[in-house]
C-alpha cells in the first residue's frame, strides 16, 4: 500500500534526522486498458501511485522547506497528460491531474522560494516502456520528429537542470521532453 510505504520512508528519514530540499515524484505505474474492460481496481491503482503518492510526498515535503525557505519539487508527468493515448485513460488522466496539482502547489509556496514544476517525458527507454512498446515501436519512432526514442540520462539532466539556481525563477510550469512527439 503507498500510504505504509509512504510512512516508512518518512520514519526513517526522522530516525536518521535528514531533511528534503529536492523532491522529485517520480512513482508509476501502468494498467492499460480500454474504458470498457477497465477495471476499478486498473483505475485506482493508478490515481493511488501518481496522485495520491504525490500528494502525500509533497505535503510531507513542503513541511521541510517551508522551514528552510527553500526547496524543489519536481513532479513527472507524461506526454499523455497532453495527447492522450488509447488505452490509457486512467493514466493520462492521473498525469493530467500531476500537472494541475503543480500549478495549484506552485502558486501557493511560491513567495518561500519553493518551486514546484512537471517534466512531462515521451517515449523513453526505460523497462515500463520497453515491456509496452511492442510491435508498435516502428510506428511510435516515425510519430516522433527526432526520430528515436529518448534517453533516461536526458530525461535526468532537465530534471538537474530544473533542480539548480539556474531555473529558480521558473515554477508551475511543465516542460515536454518528447523528441517533438507533443509541440
């Protein structure tokens, strides 16, 4: 359950007296289904690991760096929030709510020098889309105008990147890392 494991992270950050200046919500999961066949269970175990998650990390977070008067949020979205994919509704929706939810968390701790901001990525290689892509990963590539899919270790320099000084004056905004698959 996200909740316990939520709380054991959490209790073991207190025993070992560490504190969170940067936080990034970087949690998921997939359970594709068409609407039809979906299952409640498909729906809430994906509202449960990306929005309930975020919530509770943030919150717990924010109480940090509102101490400190200072702190980074970082809240991974996906391209679907904004294009949609078939079989996905439960996902792009979720997504689509991280991105409200940083603009909603941004505007409220902003004046604290606290910036909360999504990294919405396309298609990376990674093991959940490795597992997913299947015979359609010709037809994916040609869809994206770079003509790959993306790198982790592009996908990790944005997020170093909106984590620096030198992005303390963007906050709830989400910046698309797709190849051009989303403009």
């Amino acid at each position: 359950n996200s909740k316990d494991s939520i709380d054991s992270f959490w209790n073991q950050l207190e025993t070992d007296k560490k504190t969170i200046s940067v936080l990034v919500n970087n949690a998921g999961i997939t359970r594709d289904n068409i609407i039809l066949r979906m299952s409640d269970e498909e729906w809430s175990d994906i509202m449960n690991v990306h929005l309930y998650g975020t919530f509770q990390l943030s919150k717990r977070a924010l109480k940090m760096m509102l101490k400190n008067k200072w702190g980074r949020i970082i809240n991974i979205s996906s391209a679907s929030a904004s294009i949609g994919n078939r079989g996905q509704s439960n996902y792009s929706a979720a997504k689509a709510g991280v991105e409200a939810f940083t603009k909603s968390l941004a505007k409220e701790v902003g004046k604290r020098d606290i910036t909360i901001n999504s990294v919405a990525p396309g298609f990376i290689s990674t093991d959940m889309t490795e597992s997913n892509k299947g015979v359609n990963a010709d037809y994916l590539v040609k869809e994206i105008p770079l003509g790959r899919f993306g790198k982790p270790e592009e996908v990790a320099s944005l997020i170093s990147f909106m984590c620096s000084d030198g992005a303390s004056y963007i906050t709830g905004q989400t910046i698309h890392i797709n190849g051009g698959l989303y403009m």
